[in-house]
C-alpha cells in the first residue's frame, strides 16, 4: 500500500469514528439493566433477591 492509500483509510476510519455517536447498540445485551430487572432476573434464576445480596456484603472496616 502507498502512503497516500493508507492516509486515506486513516482519514475514513477517523471520520466514521467521530460521527458515531451513543452507545453501540450491539452491546445492550451486555448491561445488567435497572435493579428491578436484575432482582426479577436472580429470583428466577433461584438465588437470592438483590436487596439481600446488597446487604449482606461485609462493612467496611
């Protein structure tokens, strides 16, 4: 590749960069979500609820 070409696709990828904005939609699944959603989701699953979890973590010494 030349050194123009590769400015070029440089100058592309920078381009598309900046005018992506928000979040990427792709990694939503990825989020816990809101407590009520994660407690629904440990109850189902047969686990504790959250506001157990949450308060039963050691204090700090």
């Amino acid at each position: 590749m030349t050194r123009t070409k590769i400015l070029k696709i440089a100058a592309m990828a920078a381009v598309i960069s900046a005018t992506q904005s928000g979040e990427d939609s792709s990694q939503i699944g990825r989020k816990k979500g809101d407590a009520w959603s994660q407690d629904h989701r440990r109850m189902n699953m047969g686990l504790s609820s959250l506001m157990y979890r949450r308060g039963s973590r050691s204090p700090w010494r």
